[in-house]
C-alpha cells in the first residue's frame, strides 16, 4: 500500500449495526487526509447525514444540491446531464470536500434497487480524477447505498464496538463484502477492523479483541477511546485534528491513519471465521 495522499484510494466505511461510529470515523480520517496535503473527498450516503452535518455545520440546511439530485438524476434521462463533480461542495477546511447527503435520499432507494443503478457510483468515481482519497459513509443496513459503495471502493474499513452483539454480527457483514467481492467487486480488500470506543480497562473488550484476532481477523492495533469530546466535536462540525489536535482521541485518529499507510492483509474468503 502506498503512504496516504501518494495514490488514488477509495474507502468505504462500512458496518450494518447502527452506533458504532462510521460517520465519526470517516470524517475524521478524512480530515487529517486533508490537513496532510491530500485532496480527500467525503461522501455521504446515509440519510440521516451525520457526516454532511460534521464537516459543514449548519450550511446542510441551505445546500441547493445533495446526494439525493446526484442519484435522481439516474432515474431519468437528460440532455445535458449535471458532472458529478456539481454536487460537491467545499468543507471550510483546506482540501476537504463533501458530496452531501439528505433525509429525501431514503425516498429514492426502492426506485434505484428496482432499475439496477448499482454500478452507477463506481462510474461516477472514476470521473473525479482530481481527488487523491475517496471516503465514503454508508447507512447501517446493507441495501441499494451500501451496496453502491462497496461496489465503488477498493477498500473497506469495519468499526467495531466490542460486545458480543457486535461481534456476531461482524461475521454475517464479512460474508456479505465476500459476496460483493465474489460477485461485483474483486479488487475490494477488508483493509481493517477498527475498534471504537475502547475501554482498556474492562475485561471484555481486550477478550473480544484477542479473540478475533486469534481468529485471523485484521484487526487494526490502533484502539479508538471512548471521551466525550468527540460529542463536542459533533456539535462544533470540528473533526478532532482541527478542535483539539493534542487530545488523546485526536492523536488515535492520526495514529489510525498512519497504520493504514502500512500494508494490511484482506480477509479470506469464507476463511478463518467462526460460524454465528
């Protein structure tokens, strides 16, 4: 894998379990792409539009175009077509941009899945040349958007929480990128399993760590801390790097985004999993 900001990488930040912090992560890392020189591009497939939230504050209620135009306009034939690149609008931070997302983009799912437009974001990707990382956020549920991205990305990145919950289902969310992997999307590569909201301390969480990793899982060595400052962060639309770049939590992302310039080994498929 070649350091962050030297090659084109497109991510997806994927998990089917709600709360376990995709959008917290996806932009975070996306900021300290851009803070290091990256031009990095954050898209937002959720409808409840946390990340679109995050990066540009209260602008989100005054956007003209967002994820929900970019998807419709696959629905009907145009003349003259809007570029992908006309619903992207800047963050207030250097290098960063958003592809919006809006609670109406729940309201187009069903037509999307029933007139096969799955390809359509990956298609859409490969036109924005421009951009040296790609982070996408997805909803906690596999349908038409998460299946979008990971057809889109090259590589997956899999927040965890660490309760047994979670933990079975991780193994069903592995066999679903396998089945994108086998049928739609070969190059796609689980990059890592990042663990979120650790609590050092507590007997359980090291256990369910150890034990997936005995498992042959890729699971990241850098651990993200529960804090309440990243709540803080929520509320400012400031990712940690620009809020409080000493904190503990903000040194964790940087720590995160440097390991994932170090070369990471995919999970095989159908391989070293336990059954649910």
């Amino acid at each position: 894998m070649s350091k962050p900001g030297s090659a084109r990488v497109k991510r997806v930040v994927f998990n089917q379990k709600g709360g376990v912090g995709k959008s917290t992560i996806t932009c975070n890392l996306a900021a300290i792409a851009a803070a290091q020189g990256a031009k990095t591009l954050v898209i937002d497939l959720d409808p409840q539009a946390n990340s679109t939230r995050y990066l540009i504050g209260a602008a989100a209620d005054a956007l003209e175009l967002s994820a929900t135009d970019f998807f419709d306009q696959m629905l009907s034939f145009k003349l003259r077509p809007r570029a992908t690149g006309e619903f992207i609008v800047a963050t207030p931070f250097e290098r960063l941009h958003l592809l919006p997302s809006h609670p109406s983009l729940e309201e187009l799912q069903a037509k999307l899945e029933s007139r096969y437009k799955i390809y359509k974001l990956r298609e859409a990707l490969d036109e924005l040349g421009e951009y040296d990382q790609i982070w996408i956020d997805t909803p906690p549920a596999l349908h038409f958007y998460t299946r979008s991205a990971l057809i889109a990305a090259d590589r997956c990145l899999i927040p965890f929480d660490c309760d047994e919950f979670a933990r079975r289902a991780l193994y069903a969310l592995l066999e679903n990128v396998s089945e994108i992997q086998a049928d739609h999307n070969a190059d796609l590569q689980v990059e890592g399993i990042v663990i979120n909201q650790y609590l050092p301390r507590a007997n359980l969480p090291q256990q369910l760590v150890e034990e997936l990793r005995k498992e042959g899982l890729p699971v990241l060595k850098t651990r993200l801390s529960s804090s309440v400052k990243i709540k803080e962060s929520h509320q400012q639309a400031k990712p940690m790097i620009h809020l409080d770049p000493r904190h503990k939590l903000a040194r964790e992302f940087s720590d995160l985004y440097r390991e994932l310039a170090k070369p990471q080994k995919s999970v095989a498929k159908g391989k070293n999993r336990k059954s649910a």
